[in-house]
C-alpha cells in the first residue's frame, strides 16, 4: 500500500535451506497482493526457487521500485523450477471477506505449479492445500521465495489494474491501482462504485451503488484469470 514502511528485515534463502535440509526438495514460496484496495481482485502468486539459479535482488515487493519489480518478474520466470499466479475476483471477497478471498487465492497458486511443491513458505497465513508449510510474518522481507511471489503477486495484479483503467479511466486506477487514495476516494463520490469495486470496504459503501450490489454481490462469484 501506498506510503507503507515495512520493519526491515533480511531477505535471504534461509528458510528454504532449512526446509531442504529437512528433506523436502520442492520449497515454494506463497504470497498475495492488494489487499487493502478498493477495486478488484486480489491476486496470488506461488514460486519454487531452483537453488541452483540465484537471482539476484529479490526483497519484498513493496520496497522496490515499479522497475525493479519488472525486470525480478522476467528473471522469476525464467529461472524459477515452477511458478504461478491466481486470484479472487471483487465478488469472491465481498461474499467471503478479504483474508479468505486471500487465502483462496494463495490455494489456487498453489494448485497451479508444476511441479507441485512438498513444502509451503506462506507469508503469514496458513493454506488449506494438505502440504507441510510453515506461516512466515513478513515472510515477503525474510525469504526469498516469498519474495519472490511477492514480486509476481504484485506485477500481475498491476498489469490487470491497467487494463481495467482502460475501461474506467474517470477512476485513475493506472496512478493508484485501486488502493482508497485521495484521488480514488473523489473519484468514488463523483462517479459512485463500479461493480468491480470491493463493497465490503466501507468507502465503496458509503457511496452507494446499484442496491448497494445487491446486499454485497447475491449472484455467483465470477473468475478473472
């Protein structure tokens, strides 16, 4: 989120050499973005590391810049032994609230790798996916695999706001990615919520909309990606 200050903490493969020890050979690392928006989904991403191709400057996602997170995302990709992204849409979270909407999420990345994982760094959270997995608090800062999703997390869900600020561009979303900054706020009152605004989040209720969508979204939860 914008002007966030995260604790400082070294980001380092620790963990994942730890869980390797341990005999698991297939370490991902899980991790969200966008929970504190007020528009649309919030995105997951899943990565399996391969030791054996280090990439460099890996951090959590919100200390680097918008650059740095693009050219990460590229090197993830590449040299990653698996990795995946998922999401659950504005809908998904108004029926089941945002840390579920999360965690759905973060289970749908992981489901996606190939290969599948033996063992789960999550960052703070624990999934329900059947897999040995530890909860890291601000695990995106102390493990790179964490980051790692952390980055594809973040940069996938951007380049889905960007599209979107295409069909709505009186909101700004391109400036602000939904989150409830001054300029999303006003454009709020202005315009009042589209129907892919969170109406669970008590600014996208206060200004109103379409039977305040319908009682926080009565039709079925649709997919974005």
């Amino acid at each position: 989120m914008p002007g966030r200050k995260p604790p400082a903490f070294r980001c380092s493969g620790s963990l994942e050499r730890e869980a390797r020890e341990a005999g698991y050979s297939l370490v991902a690392g899980v991790d969200e973005a966008g929970r504190g928006c007020l528009f649309g989904p919030v995105f997951a991403a899943a990565v399996i590391l391969d030791p054996a191709k280090p990439i460099r400057g890996l951090n959590d996602s919100k200390l680097l810049s918008a650059e740095q997170r693009e050219e990460l995302a590229a090197a993830i990709r590449e040299r990653a032994v698996a990795c995946s992204v998922a999401a659950a849409d504005a809908y998904e979270i108004d029926r089941f609230n945002i840390l579920q909407a999360s965690r759905l999420a973060m289970q749908r990345a992981v489901e996606r790798l190939c290969p599948q994982p033996n063992f789960l760094l999550v960052d703070a959270v624990h999934l329900d996916v059947g897999l040995p997995q530890r909860a890291i608090l601000h695990g995106d800062a102390k493990s790179r695999a964490i980051a790692a999703a952390s980055i594809l997390a973040k940069t996938g869900r951007d380049a889905c706001i960007d599209k979107w600020d295409e069909v709505f561009p009186q909101y700004g979303l391109k400036h602000h990615k939904g989150y409830a900054t001054p300029q999303h706020r006003r454009a709020l009152r202005e315009f009042g919520p589209t129907s892919l605004h969170r109406f669970s989040y008590q600014p996208v209720r206060a200004c109103g909309g379409p039977l305040q969508a319908e009682l926080f979204r009565a039709t079925e939860p649709g997919a974005w990606i």
